[in-house]
C-alpha cells in the first residue's frame, strides 16, 4: 500500500496516511502545535512543486522566500512577534544551505569557530518587536485557501 502512495513524493496523500499514522500512534499530536506547524510547512512545501517542477532554483531559491510568505499568516496565528530583521529570513535560509556544509567541512579540520561571531552578530541583531496577530477569520480563510489549491488540478511552471 506505501509503495502505491510513494510513486509520487510529493503527494497529498501521502502526508495524509503520515499524518494520520502519526496520530493514531501518538494521539497527543492531535493538540500539538509544534506538529501542526510541521504539517503545514510540508503542505506548503508539496503544494509548491504541485505547481513548480523541482530544479535548483526553485527549490533552493525560491522554495525558501516562498515558505517564509506563505507561512506568515500561519505563524502570525499563533505568534505575534515580528521584527523587521525576520525579513532576511528567506535570504539568510539560503546563504546557510551552503554554509552548513562549508562549517562541517571547516569543524573537521579544527577551524569550525571561524564564523562564530558573523552568526552571533545576526543572531543578537532586532531586539524591538512589533505585534500583529493573523484575525482567526482570515487564518481559517486562507487555510481553506490552501486546501483548495492543493485540490484543484495543478501544472507545472517553469
């Protein structure tokens, strides 16, 4: 039955049966926001290449810039926080997809610290808040905007 759902990778499907496994498994995950959370970002993720052929550049630039908008209503549900600095987010995602290799590499041959200060320059960056809460309205609608999309019949664009 699983090599039936896996022909496709990015199915819906198949994160349905994942999902629903989960839960019937650990029953706890039903209330768990941290799960939610996971679960939508690979929704998110799936419904991306339902709609864009996965290459280089769509999965690793703009995969990241468009998980970071899409997830905004969603985060902003739960968690008001904003700083302007988040908006270098996306940006930041993919300068680490190649510097965490490079750090592996450079921890290996006992120079892993070389970075550690530029990191922790970022990090330490925006320590005033802005708060704005996504109105539970517009989250449910723009869940329901998702769900359509995921089921309405996708293309590809190049």
């Amino acid at each position: 039955i699983f090599a039936y759902f896996l022909r496709d990778i990015f199915s819906f499907k198949l994160l349905f049966v994942a999902v629903l496994t989960g839960v019937i498994i650990f029953p706890s995950l039903i209330v768990s926001l941290g799960f939610f959370l996971s679960v939508m970002g690979v929704f998110l993720i799936f419904l991306f290449f339902k709609y864009f052929k996965p290459n280089f550049i769509n999965g690793f630039l703009i995969l990241p810039i468009y998980l970071y908008i899409a997830m905004i209503p969603i985060s902003h549900y739960f968690f008001g926080n904003f700083n302007y600095y988040q908006l270098f987010s996306p940006f930041v995602t993919i300068l680490f997809s190649f510097l965490y290799p490079l750090e592996i590499v450079l921890h290996i041959l006992g120079i892993g610290g070389i970075f550690d200060e530029v990191i922790k320059t970022y990090l330490d960056l925006g320590e005033k808040f802005i708060t704005f809460y996504t109105p539970t309205s517009i989250f449910y609608l723009y869940l329901s905007f998702l769900s359509f999309l995921a089921f309405k019949k996708g293309y590809f664009v190049s």
